[in-house]
C-alpha cells in the first residue's frame, strides 16, 4: 500500500484519468473528490459486497453509474 500525506486542495492523480482531491478536513473527517471515467464505479468501502451481489444478480455490472445509484438508495 502507497501512503501519501495531502494538505486540504491537494490532488492524488492515478494513472492518466483519476485524481483524488482533498477538499476538507474538519476534526477527524476528511472530505475528498474523485474524478474518473463513469466507467468507473467508486464506492464507500462498506457498500463493495453490496455491489458485487448487485453486479451478479443483474445487468448494472455494466453500468457503473446506475448500479451506484441503486446501491446507495
């Protein structure tokens, strides 16, 4: 695992199409952005088995955005 340290409007980029940006930090809470392809599904850590068993019962695995949207109602 790569551990980097950022400042609050500091950016992350992985490879050629995703950057992370921390925009807050409050206390203990971090508010960070994500932009990436929506071919990329991002999730909450805790929401990922709730995607898998989405993905294998449905036809949403190919459809990032909408599986998200389904997931997290």
């Amino acid at each position: 695992m790569l551990v980097l340290g950022r400042k609050e409007e500091q950016t992350i980029q992985i490879g050629n199409d995703i950057r992370v940006t921390i925009l807050r930090i409050k206390g203990n809470s971090v508010s960070v952005g994500i932009e990436a392809p929506e071919q990329v599904l991002i999730l909450r850590d805790e929401l990922a088995p709730t995607a898998r068993a989405w993905e294998a019962e449905t036809d949403l695995g190919s459809q990032p955005q909408a599986m998200a949207l389904a997931i997290c109602k």
